[in-house]
C-alpha cells in the first residue's frame, strides 16, 4: 500500500527545488530569501492545522428548596382513667406501731381523668396486706373531684418496717395510673412495728390498790399485826433465801384457815410483749431460819368485772425464792385491772408471804 504524501512535506520539497535552482552559491543566501521561504511555510501550517478550541463553562443551577415552616406538635390525648396522689389524710409513712394494734390508713386522691369513677374499687396490690380487706368499694367521682379513701389495718406482730401497696380498678378490671404516686400506679401505707412500754411497777403502786381480806377491806401498810391480814412494804429486810433485796411487798392473809388477801390495781392497758416478773417466797423468822410458810400465790386481771386467772405457783418455806415471768400476750392491747392474791393453804400462820419487785414490763 503507498502512503499518500503530506501537504506540507509537498510544500517544503517544492521550496527546495525553488531554492535549488536559483541559489547562486552558498555564500549568496540571502536572509530575504530565507524569510520568503519560513513565511511560505508558516502560510501552509496555517491553511492545515484549524484554530484551538475556546473552552466554555455553564454554571449548574442551585436546586430551589421549600420554605421552612413552623409544624405544631402533637398534643397529648386526654386520659379517661387517671387518677392523682394527693397526701395521706392518716398514718403518715414511718408511723410507729404496737404490736397487733389496729388503725385505720387514709390517702387523698383526686380523679384528674375524664372519665366518671362509678363502680370503681380500692385493692390491694403486693407488700404487707396487714389485715385489710380487698376489695373496697369506692362511691362516684367525677372528674376533678378528690375523694378520700380508707382500709382497716392490723399491725403485724413482730418487730419490724412494713409496707403495703394499694391501686384502684375501674369497672372493666383495669388498674388505672396514679400521678404522683409509687411507680405512677400505687400509693401505699407504710409503718415500723416496734414495742414501746411504759411498764406498770406493781411495788410503787401497792398503795393506790384495793386490798380486801377474807373479812373485808384493809388500808395499804399494816400494821402487820393486823388479824385480818396486811399488805405493806418490807424492804431491806431478811428473806428464807437470806437476801435482803429492795422493793419487798408483804401480802399476809386473814389470820384463819384458808384466810385470803387479794390487791386489785389501777386500770392498765397491756402491751404486746409484755411479761409479769417477780420473785416469790417468805420472810425468814427473827432468828433467820426458815418459818412455817405455806401458801398459794396469785396473779389476776380483772375485766369487765369478771376476775380472770393468770398464773399460781403453790410455795412452802423451803430456804429458796421462786422466780415467776408470765407472757401477758393473751391480753395484750385489753385495758385491764391486775391483781395479787395470796391463799392460805391450810393455816395462815407464818404466812408471811412476799412478792419481790413485782412488774409488768418487756424482757
């Protein structure tokens, strides 16, 4: 295949032949002849190589966003059942409690829903029920109404802190929310258990009791020569046992077979936890020997009128006092009158019986 030739290599060799025919000599060139020839050169480049291209830019247009806009927010729907934690009217959290003792807890709350309270209950929900009964009805409230509702409680027996939670149900057996309350759901009742005892010292209120024989009433403090029996204090002086303690009271019985002295006490509401203590025995005779002492003692409580046995321990002089610790627990919470009795078992001589510090108090 033959090449076709260039236009502009045509052009030079043509230039050659001009140059080659006419040079006279190497040393005659002229420069006019060499700048005809470069200007028939640079016409011929001209007419074959087209101009360069200008570039042009085009700016890309800016996208046209939307004006913002203010979008309110959402607003709450309106509860039909909602209830509010208002206070406690009763028992406020941490109260102190007896033991077994009863109370009645009552909150405040306020129907903040929409809908009418009708058919709606009180119930326990979990923690310590203390003896309340669920359900508990609860009458209409209306909206924006508060209504207070209570339960009868029973403070546990044992020491301690306790809680109890409470909700209310609607109608159709749903719970329903608390505002302010435990969790947003419950409120509850909350107390501490703790036995707390003022005592009752039997020796310093031997006066203030009623001391009756079996031939009648006697006044507190002798003489101890009395027939129809004394009761007195005998502090300091020799016991069978050969002690000499403080706070003796002396019960002697009529001087009779079977003779009686009994003390009925001061009303005293009894505590849970409380025990009766005292030591028990004779006086020894004047020479420090043990007498001839035999008798039955008592402890009573009256109520209602009606005498009711608590403990009794049957003692003889024997060189020895009887340590008694009776667990009132069985009327714990009742308000009641104690009494010491002492019997005669048989003859009533030498039946110089003796209660040593006689109390009721909490080991």
């Amino acid at each position: 295949m033959q090449r076709r030739a260039s236009p502009i290599l045509a052009g030079m060799a043509i230039v050659a032949a001009i140059l080659a025919c006419n040079l006279p000599s190497a040393q005659q060139t002229s420069a006019a002849t060499m700048t005809a020839a470069a200007q028939t050169v640079q016409a011929q480049l001209s007419a074959t190589i087209p101009p360069a291209a200008t570039a042009t830019f085009t700016s890309a247009p800016f996208p046209t966003l939307p004006l913002a806009t203010n979008t309110a927010l959402a607003t709450a729907t309106p509860l039909c059942d909602l209830g509010q934690f208002i206070k406690d009217v009763t028992v406020p959290d941490g109260t102190t409690m007896s033991p077994n003792q009863s109370f009645t807890k009552t909150w405040r709350l306020r129907n903040i829903g929409v809908c009418t309270w009708s058919g709606y209950n009180l119930i326990f929900d979990s923690g310590d029920l203390m003896n309340g009964v669920s359900p508990v009805a609860i009458g209409t409230v209306n909206p924006g109404q508060e209504v207070e509702l209570s339960v009868n409680l029973v403070a546990p027996a044992s020491n301690g802190n306790y809680r109890g939670y409470w909700r209310i149900r609607n109608a159709s057996g749903v719970l329903i929310p608390i505002s302010n309350g435990y969790q947003a759901k419950s409120f509850y009742v909350d107390i501490k258990v703790a036995v707390t005892s003022s005592g009752f010292d039997l020796y310093s209120k031997a006066p203030d009791a009623d001391w009756v024989g079996s031939a009648g009433a006697i006044s507190f403090g002798g003489p101890d020569t009395d027939p129809n029996g004394f009761a007195m204090y005998k502090s300091g002086e020799k016991l069978e046992d050969g002690s000499t303690p403080t706070k003796i009271l002396e019960t002697h019985p009529q001087w009779v077979d079977d003779g009686v002295m009994s003390g009925i006490y001061p009303s005293y509401t009894v505590v849970a936890g409380e025990h009766f203590k005292a030591k028990i025995g004779f006086l020894a005779l004047s020479d420090g020997s043990c007498g001839a002492g035999d008798a039955i003692f008592q402890l009573n409580y009256k109520e209602s009128g009606t005498i009711h046995p608590l403990g009794s321990w049957t003692e003889t002089c024997d060189g020895s006092l009887r340590s008694v610790d009776v667990d009132l627990s069985s009327i714990a919470g009742h308000t009641v009158q104690l009494a010491l009795a002492v019997l005669a078992n048989g003859s009533s001589n030498q039946d110089w019986a003796v209660w040593v510090s006689p109390r009721v108090e909490i080991p």
